[in-house]
C-alpha cells in the first residue's frame, strides 16, 4: 500500500511539472502531414502558411501560457498529445475555448 501512495504523489507532481511550461512540438512534420492530407492543393503555400499560423500560435502561447489555469493547460496539453499530429494553434484554441467557457 505505501508504494502505491507514493507512485502517486510521484507522479502527480510530474504532470504539474509538464503543465508550467509550453509543450514542444515540431511544427514541420505536422503541416507536412496536413499538407499530405490535402491532395490537389499547391505544395509550398499550404505548408508555409501553416508553419506560420504554428510559430504565431506558438508565440502566443509563450507569452499567456501562465494566464490559463493549472488544469486547463494540463487537460488541453493532454489531448493535444494523442495521435500522430502535434498543434500550437490546436492548443491555443482548446485554451482558449476552456477560458470562455468559465
């Protein structure tokens, strides 16, 4: 019993320490894969524009980061990390959508 007790106080302080700070993405092999999703679209825009929507998204974050509460940065952290494709501006929305909603 007492190994369990202290797994979790171990681990909960682990996902308090993710949750402080923005998550790193890699913001290429994302909008690669989108632009892959995007048959028929020219190659270079898509990919550009969505470079630059993540690096301002990205940015964004940075700077309000610490002005969503602890357990919407874990929460939309967490869904952000499920799957293949990793999005600032994905992270920025659920923020920002949970914020509204209080």
């Amino acid at each position: 019993m007492p190994i369990s007790i202290s797994m979790i106080i171990l681990s909960s302080q682990l996902v308090v320490a993710v949750a402080d700070r923005v998550p790193k993405f890699d913001i290429a092999r994302g909008c690669k894969l989108d632009e892959a999703a995007m048959a028929g679209i020219s190659v270079d825009q898509p990919l550009n524009r969505c470079i630059s929507d993540e690096q301002k998204a990205q940015q964004q974050l940075g700077s309000e980061w610490t002005t969503y509460s602890a357990s919407s940065r874990e929460s939309c952290s967490s869904l952000e990390n499920v799957g293949d494709t990793h999005s600032y501006v994905s992270l920025l929305t659920c923020l920002q959508m949970s914020k509204s909603t209080k």
